[in-house]
C-alpha cells in the first residue's frame, strides 16, 4: 500500500472506514457513481441542515436517510419517516402537531404528532412532492420558526428537528409549475444528494442480486445460483424500477427456480440476447455465449463510465483503469466507443 494512503481515492477510504463499523452496512456498492454519492453523507451527517434527496422510484432514498440519522450526534434519537402522499387536509394539524385533550370531539386523551415525536431525532419526509398548497404552507412555517402549536393550544412549542425530505420527481420542474412554493422549495434544499439510478451502476447490480438472494433465502435450503442466462439478462435490463425491482425479481427468482438455478424466466426479466450472439434455433445458448455476453455487456458499461469520468482522456482513464493505453485503446475500439465523444470542456 502506498504511504498514508496515497494512490487512493478519499471517497473510497471513507466508505471502507464507515463499512468497518457497519454504519453503512446495507448501503451496497462499489459503483463510482454510487461511491461518490456515499461518500458525501458523513460531511451531510455532521450539518443539522435540511437535506433533499433526490432519485427514481426504488433507489433506496429512505436507506440513505436512515444512514444521514444514524451517522448523525442524533442517532440516540428517534428517527420518524412521514409519507407526505398519505397527510390529508382534513387531518395535517393533527397528524404533525397533535392535539390536546378536548381540542375537538373525540379528543379524550391529549396526543402527540409526529413533529413531537421525533423532537431531538430526524423527521424523514417522503414524496414531498405530493404535499397539497396548504401543507406547504404548515410546513414552510415549521421549517422557519422551528415551532409548531398543537390542536386545542395556545402555545407555540419549540421543536428541535433535523429534516430530511425525498423526492422521486424534479422539484425545479414543480416550483416553474406553479404547484409547489419557491420559498419552501429553497428551505428544503440546503443541501442536495442524488441518488444515481441502477442502470448508472450497472457494477452494482450482481453484488444486489447475490445480497437479495441470501436475504431472501429459505432456511434449511440450499440457495439457488443465478443461471449465466440469468445474469446476462440482469446487465442488459435497464430496472425501471431500480435497487427495488431488483430485490423483488431475487424473491421471484427464489420462488419460481428448480433444479438449483435460477433463469432469467424465473426472474421475469426480458432477455433477448446480444446483436453478435444470436440465440440458435432451439433458443439455449451455450454457457461460452451466455458468458461472453455477460462480461462484454459489462465491459461496454464500465467503460463508457470510465471515460466519462475522464473526459475522454485515454491516458488518464488508462491509469485509473489500472491497464497500458495501448490495451484501454483496443477495448474501447472492440465495444466503439470513440474518446472523442466522452470529450468535455475544462
């Protein structure tokens, strides 16, 4: 190992540092698209600035979440997720304030809400872009003031409150809209972290298979492999549905396998096979085919990404690929992908 570590990248040591205390056990990947993104939330743990995440349906925004809480001086603290979709006109005071006893009929026993209850912890608001204009506007004063006033009170309480909210939908887009508030849109956004789709992470995606399957796995059995069929098919599929769909084609594949191996059929995942390997006439490959498709679609992958991030420079993508030019060179012309088209700006 180079000395203090030189030669390697920081996000990289402070993901090894966070998976030796298993902070962020269950947080899966050595993607770079997927480290540069981890790797940011121990400096975002540390601020009790409100955080938005944004990503897709499934990319794991709640995981990230409780990962901020609990690497946070809150973690002793409760953390309290809300689904915004699920607040109600009729009952949002109620809901985030509670209500003392009498405050309306019914009210036998005075209740505390949700504010209350993660007070000192985290309150995790999910799909905040489902929030109706007049829970915007509740929100926005709590984020201000840091106070609320439950139903039936005349006092305003302090709260002490980390808040994080989730997003599936570009909020920009909802603010040009007209249908969420610019002033709460900024209170939410001090700080940013996206969470980048499964098929930007592509070498992610047979580390997540295997952690489903052996989650998922009936006790006492033997745990079936996913067939090269199989994997081929999960590189080639773009997962609309992301890190979630994926868990649930691994409990599908479970179910559905016989015999030890586990199918692309068994997975539900649509796998029609390479432009260069046709199927041939009976429709089964040969385990050579299967793998030679499975490491060229990775090979294809990893190194768009590659020179992506370097911007189209050969040299540089070479040494961080660990490989001569000459050799990067001939890869990028076997899968053709030309340097020029990764070329950026400085």
């Amino acid at each position: 190992m180079p000395p203090n570590g030189a030669g390697f990248d920081p996000a990289e040591r402070i993901i090894d540092r966070l998976r030796r205390s298993r902070t962020l056990a269950l947080l899966i990947g050595e993607d770079p698209a997927f480290v540069r993104t981890v790797a940011q939330l121990p400096a975002i743990a540390a601020s009790d600035a409100t955080t938005l995440l944004t990503g897709e349906t499934g990319t794991g925004k709640e995981l990230v979440a409780r990962a901020i809480h609990y690497l946070s001086d809150r973690a002793s603290r409760p953390f309290v997720p809300v689904n915004c979709g699920a607040l109600p006109d009729s009952l949002l005071e109620d809901e985030l304030f509670g209500h003392e006893r009498g405050a309306f009929t019914d009210a036998r026993v005075r209740r505390s809400g949700l504010i209350a209850e993660a007070d000192g912890g985290t309150l995790f608001l999910d799909e905040v872009s489902s929030l109706s204009p007049r829970a915007q506007a509740v929100l926005l004063r709590v984020l201000q003031e840091k106070t609320f006033r439950p139903l039936g009170s005349s006092l305003e309480k302090p709260v002490d409150v980390r808040f994080l909210a989730a997003t599936n939908v570009p909020l920009e887009s909802l603010m040009q809209e007209g249908r969420l508030r610019p002033d709460l849109y900024y209170r939410l956004s001090v700080l940013c972290v996206a969470l980048p789709p499964l098929r930007e992470r592509r070498a992610d995606i047979f580390p997540l298979a295997r952690h489903f399957l052996i989650k998922h796995a009936r006790p006492g059995f033997e745990m079936p492999l996913l067939s090269p069929e199989a994997e081929a098919a999960l590189l080639r599929f773009d997962w609309p549905g992301n890190v979630r769909e994926l868990e649930n084609a691994m409990i599908r594949g479970l179910s559905m396998a016989t015999g030890g191996s586990i199918s692309a059929k068994d997975i539900g995942v649509p796998w029609h096979g390479g432009p260069d390997a046709p199927a041939p006439a009976d429709g089964t490959l040969t385990f050579q085919q299967l793998k030679r498709q499975v490491v060229d679609a990775f090979e294809h992958d990893y190194l768009a990404r590659l020179m992506a991030e370097h911007g189209g420079n050969i040299s540089r993508a070479a040494k961080a690929a660990g490989k001569e030019r000459r050799e990067l060179g001939k890869l990028l012309k076997k899968h053709r992908l030309a340097a020029r088209d990764f070329a950026r700006l400085s």
